[in-house]
C-alpha cells in the first residue's frame, strides 16, 4: 500500500524513479564499477598516514581547496585562464550544472550513455532528451544528433569521451560539429581519460560554451569522491553559487592533494590496466558466442549471442564473479553485459567463469 504522506508530498518524477542501485559486491571479484583494482604501495601508504596528522578535523575545509584545485590543474594541463569547479564526484558536478539550468531547459546525452545525466534530470523536473547513437558500433549518429539539437534547443549536453557504457570515444570531428551550434553548454564528460589517448582540453580556447569534466575516480581515487570542470570563467562563476560550501571535505583535500604528487605509482597503474585491457580483448575476441567491442575505457562491453545475458550474469555470480548486467536496461544494451578490467588474476577468473557460463547452461 503506498503511503498516503509519500505520495502527496513528493513530485510524480521521484515517485516514477528508482535509486542508483549499486550491488552489494562482498566476497566476489570485483569487476562491476570502474574501479582500479590495485592498493597502494606499502611506503606511499606509510607516507600518507604521517601526512593526513596535517589535517584539521576541527575547523571546516579550505571552501575553495585552493591547494588542490592548484594540483589538478598542474597535473591535468589546464591553463591558468579557465575556471575550474570541485565536485564530490563528478556526479555531484552533473547535478550542480542541472541545477543551475532554467526550469524548462533540456538536457540531452546520446544513449546509451551514463545513467546519471537522465537520473538527475528527471530528478530537478527538467526536460531530457536521450539521443540514440549508430547501432553499429556506437558512434554518434551526427545528423540526428544535428536534428535533435535543431527541434529541442538543449541548454546542456553531456558526452562522454570515451563514453560509459560502450567503452568508445566519439568521432572527436562529430563534437565539434555539435560544440559548434549548440545554443548552451557541452559538457564533454572525460571520466575515462586516463585510459584514453584523447582529450578535449585543448579545444578549451576554440570554443567558449565547453567544459571538459574529469574526475581521479578511475584513476585509483574512487573513494575520495572529487571531480572537476573545466571551462570559461563567466560560466563557471554562476555554477559556484549553487555548490554548495565546504563540499570537498579536508580529507579529500589533502589526500587527493598527496596522491597527485605522487602520481607516478597512479600512471603506473593505469598502464597495467591498459595492457590488461588489450590481453582481456584478445581473449574475449576469440569466443565465438559472444561479440565484444573495442574500448578505450577500463571496461568492455560485451553482447551474449547464443545465452542470455541475465543467465550469463547469474552463473557468473555464482562463479563468484561480479559485472554489470546492463540487460535490463534493454534496446541495445539487451543481452549486454559490462566488465570492469581488473588485475591479471581477477581477469583470468572471469574469463575462465565466462566460458564455462557460455558452455553449461545452469
Ligand atoms: N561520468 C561517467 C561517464 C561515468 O561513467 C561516471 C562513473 N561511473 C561518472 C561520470 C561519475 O564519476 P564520479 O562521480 O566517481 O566522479
């Protein structure tokens, strides 16, 4: 019986929503999030915890984390001349940018793309408009990316390069068409940087309705929780004035600010990762019952083509593997599930777990 309280005091929006649902992953393999797999090394760790006794518990943090706004610009290669903003996370950002918004803008994103530009969206009470991408392959479908933006005149479009879930970045001239006439902000969402040799930062100058957001989360920082935008002043000036004060906390300020210094054993990582990536493809490459695609992400998307995905996801849960079923979110993702890459170990488990679900039905 629904509550007669609830339902009159929330928005029919909230009411029709689910909440992010994140699976409780205790006891598996880890492959469901993004995540870098890898612990800090002994020494860094040892080194840290002397830093954090610098940390003030009693007062509030530096509200403008002067420090490592310094450090992410340095380490990040944003020139001095453009704003940034500090988010917990980079959801956070997406959710301040949207709150920024008038009250009948559109958003728009392509699809399948990441969840929370749609969840957020819906949550404010603002238009969203989701874009397909070419079935073939996912890359931006241009024209009817043009078209859309030409009837829905979006205040705000998010596109992920390298996008989430599909692993792939955009064709970079593509965005440019769209930088180029879209009437509001683009927001070109670099979550996956690390792992991708391909950034828009420097097209910061030749177009001023850009911001390139980033976060240190698939870096190795996920649970810090910061994430940053950047792009012209004038813009980012009003997005501060919905942030909210104080919203890196000075654990997250002088971890992130320790870590970036140094960064070598991140990068280093971050290799690793990569080279995984590229052996975890091949592997994938040779089953003939699935179909998986090229990334330039720490995940891959893979289709099932003779099992379901749901039955596939399931045995290998109880193979105690964990990924992401992305089946339920149907049209092109149906049948499709999502690996996180891992370390070399975790990878084999997987790939060992997967055949055997593609082999013995359970
Ligand atoms: N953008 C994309 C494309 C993502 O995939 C994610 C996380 N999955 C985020 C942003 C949010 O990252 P965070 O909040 O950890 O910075």
């Amino acid at each position: 019986m629904p509550n007669p309280t609830v339902t009159a005091l929330f928005r029919p929006e909230i009411l029709a929503m689910s909440a992010y649902h994140v699976a409780d992953a205790e006891n598996f393999i880890k492959l469901d999030a993004m995540e870098n797999p890898y612990g800090w090394p002994a020494d860094i760790q040892q080194a840290w915890l002397e830093h954090l006794k610098d940390c003030p518990m009693n007062r509030y943090p530096d509200p403008e984390a002067k420090s490592l706004a310094a450090a992410l610009r340095s380490s990040n290669n944003i020139p001095e001349e453009y704003g940034l903003l500090l988010g917990n996370g980079s959801d956070e950002i997406i959710q301040i940018l949207q709150m920024a918004l008038s009250g009948d803008a559109t958003v728009m994103a392509p699809e399948p793309g990441f969840v929370m530009y749609k969840q957020i969206a819906l949550s404010l009470g603002l238009h969203y408009q989701g874009v397909p991408l070419q079935a073939d392959g996912f890359d931006l479908d241009l024209p009817a990316m043009l078209a859309a933006i030409h009837s829905s005149q979006p205040s705000l479009i998010f596109l992920a390069y390298p996008n989430n879930p599909t692993g792939n970045l955009f064709d970079a001239q593509a965005i440019k068409e769209i930088l180029a006439v879209a009437p509001g902000l683009v927001v070109v969402d670099e979550a996956y940087a690390p792992f991708a040799d391909a950034s828009f930062i420097g097209e910061l100058p030749n177009y001023p309705n850009l911001l390139v957001m980033r976060t240190v989360s698939k870096l190795g920082l996920a649970g810090l929780r910061l994430g940053f935008l950047a792009g012209d002043n004038a813009i980012l000036e009003q997005l501060h004035k919905v942030r909210l004060p104080y919203n890196i906390n000075c654990l997250t300020q002088i971890t992130a600010n320790f870590a970036l210094t140094h960064q070598d054993f991140l990068l280093e990582q971050t290799r690793s990762i990569c080279q995984q990536r590229s052996e975890v493809l091949a592997e994938l490459q040779t089953m003939a019952d699935i179909k998986s695609y090229p990334s330039a992400a720490n995940f891959i998307l893979i289709k099932t083509l003779t099992r379901s995905a749901d039955e596939v996801f399931v045995s290998l849960k109880k193979q105690g593997v964990l990924i992401k079923n992305l089946s339920p979110q149907g049209g092109v993702l149906h049948n499709c599930l999502r690996v996180t890459i891992g370390k070399q170990e975790e990878n084999r488990a997987f790939l060992a777990a997967l055949q055997n679900a593609l082999r013995n039905p359970q």
